[in-house]
C-alpha cells in the first residue's frame, strides 16, 4: 500500500549520521529513511553524496527543523530556496515542517517553539503552510510538536488548531503519537481527544519516539525506546486513521542500528494485520 505522501505504508528509521556508512555499505531491509533536510544545505561533499548513494536504493522524506513556520518574522527566503533546491535534488517521498516557530528578528534560535492556539497564530501558520506548498509545488506535511507551557491567550484546544490548519490550507499532517502523549501527560489531557479531532485523511506520516520521564515533567529527548503507553496510543492511532508510514525518531544517545530496527518491527506488526485487510 502507498500512502498519500508516497512513502509506503510500513515502518521507516530516521537516518542519522552514525549510521549513514552502516547503511551506505550494508543496505539493510529499511523500507524508507528520514534525515534532517537542513543536515543537507550544501552544495557537494560527503554528506550529500551520501544521501545520493542511499536515495538511490530507498525512498526519503525530507524533515526540516528549521524553516520556522510560525514566527512573526517574514519566512526564510534563503532557507526555502536552499530547501526548494533539495527537494529537487532528492525527488523526496514527502517533505515536512512542525508548528512552530524559532526566528525572531533574523536570529535564529535552535529549538521547536511553541505557538498560542489563536486566531491570530492561525492565520499567520496558514498563510506560511499555503507560501511553502506554493514555494515547493507539493503539500507540505507539518507535524505537532512537544510543549512544556501554554498561553494565556489560547482561545482553542491544540488538536482543533492542528486540524484547522490542515483543513484551511490542504497541507498534510505528519502525527507524532509521543509528542501527543507527552503534551497529554504535562498538560494534562486526554489523548484520544486529540485523536478523534484529527482528519484521518489528512495524516500522511506517523512519528514514534522516546521520551525521558525522570524529571518534573516528560521531556521529549527522542532518545530512548519507544514507552509502553506510547505504543498503546499508537495501536489506537492506527485503528482510527488505518495504516500510515510510520518513522522512528531517535536523535540523542544514538543506540545501534539494530536496535532502531528492532523499534520498527514493534511498528511494522502494528500496522500488517491491516495491510493484509487491505490486500
Ligand atoms: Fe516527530
């Protein structure tokens, strides 16, 4: 089954450089990779002839951190034609945002931060979602994030916000399941609100990751296993919406690859029995 993003409906492994040789060499049984697209705004060198090498064998979605979709700012002319120019390179099975922002007056600032759920903040998302959409001539797939505050001002609930924007704009939705969880668990909510106000039509991708609980609060770290009751809103996830490409994020104390891949056959058993209803 392929997905409305292109990618297959299976199992895929975020793709981080200690790995790269690994898979470059091995190519092992991945169905599809995600990198980080700002990791490859380069002219040459070895990092893109090495994504060159792999995107020959798998398909590749491109995930940006950095074009900062909702900041006051204008939007980034010189990363979107940067990220314009690897798109084209790539010829990538989907390409992704977050709704957030982290530019304020030129500078940038190395993180995902949060939007107030106003009218105001949709409006200002929907007109960048609709100018990179226009900018790339493809649907973008923006992804929900992970906040530890909420605004005073916020006039909706953040799934309403989430489906808002997707219905106004017509972009794709990329659905991290963790980040939901640990948003439910900080913040108090429940997750299968937020599932149920979502467009199932819309989610092209799904992400899974790791979070720390040690602390006051959960930290979204993507640096651990995949938690107990993330895979459980995950196996609910895809009994509402059906099967959809889902990544294996995992970013900090990078573990083995074998390891990542173990995680995805976790994933890839949650979504057979449907692609077997489906065949
Ligand atoms: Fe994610």
């Amino acid at each position: 089954m392929i997905a409305a993003s292109g990618l297959p409906c299976t199992a895929g492994i975020g793709l981080r450089a200690p790995h790269v040789a690994h898979v470059r060499e091995l190519r092992p049984p991945v169905d599809w990779f995600e990198v980080h697209s700002e990791n490859y705004f380069v002219d040459g060198g070895p990092a893109l002839a090495a994504l060159d090498a792999i995107r020959a064998d798998y398909p590749i979605a491109l995930h940006g951190v950095g074009l900062s979709l909702g900041s006051a700012d204008v939007l980034d002319g010189g990363h979107l034609r940067r990220l314009k120019r690897l798109v084209a390179r790539i010829e990538p099975a989907a390409v992704s945002e977050h709704l957030s922002w982290g530019r304020v007056d030129g500078r940038h600032l190395n993180d995902l931060l949060p939007l107030p759920f106003t009218a105001e903040a949709l409006d200002l998302i929907c007109d960048r979602v609709d100018a990179v959409q226009a900018a790339l001539g493809c649907p973008l797939l923006v992804e929900n994030i992970s906040a530890y505050l909420r605004f005073e001002s916020d006039a909706m609930a953040e799934w309403d916000f989430v489906a808002e924007v997707a219905r106004r704009t017509g972009c794709m939705l990329l659905f991290d399941v963790n980040n939901v969880h640990v948003n439910a668990v900080n913040h108090g909510f429940d997750p299968l609100d937020y599932l149920a106000a979502i467009p199932g039509d819309s989610v092209a991708e799904i992400h899974l990751a790791g979070f720390d609980a040690t602390g006051a609060c959960l930290i979204d770290t993507h640096g651990a296993r995949v938690a107990p009751p993330v895979w459980s809103l995950y196996r609910a996830t895809i009994a509402r919406f059906g099967p959809k490409p889902t990544l294996i994020e995992w970013d900090t104390d990078i573990p083995p690859f074998e390891i990542l891949q173990d995680e995805a056959a976790i994933a890839q058993s949650v979504l057979q029995p449907f692609d077997a209803i489906a065949a």
